[in-house]
C-alpha cells in the first residue's frame, strides 16, 4: 500500500542516513520501524504486562533456591522470648 505523510527534515535525514547504514532502502527502514513499534504497543497492552520480565533471573536460580531455603529455615524457627 502506499501512503503520504509529512516528515520534519531532520527526522527524515537521520532515518535515510540509518537505512544507508545498515543497507537498507528507506521504505525496507520504516516498514520495520513500524512494524517493531507495533510489537512494542502490542506488548505493552498485555493483560500480562509482568509476562515480560518472567525468566529474567534464570540465571539467578540456585542463588534464589537458597534464599528461599534460608527465609523458610527462618520462618520455620520460633523464638520464645518474642511471644513473652
């Protein structure tokens, strides 16, 4: 589909100058320019919005294991003099 749309300038040099870049042609740069910021608005309106951090610690899993080991030890454990 072709369209028509204003452009300042500046934006317009910036955008040639990227697309040169990186090989691309003009049209080939705003096409995927749209086509990630749809994707971005897309995920920004998940009725799951924390769905994209999930994972985000993975590489933290033994390091949380053991905090969650050491608050349940904790937990588990009653000290009579606070009851007193």
């Amino acid at each position: 589909m072709k369209t028509t749309f204003e452009l300042p300038d500046r934006i317009f040099r910036e955008a040639k100058s990227m697309a040169a870049s990186q090989g691309k042609t003009i049209r080939q740069f705003f096409t995927d320019a749209i086509a990630e910021k749809l994707q971005t608005l897309k995920r920004q309106r998940s009725p799951r919005p924390w769905m994209k951090h999930y994972g985000a610690l993975k590489e933290y899993a033994d390091e949380l294991r053991e905090i969650d080991r050491v608050v349940e030890e904790e937990f588990e454990t009653i000290d009579l003099e606070d009851w007193k």
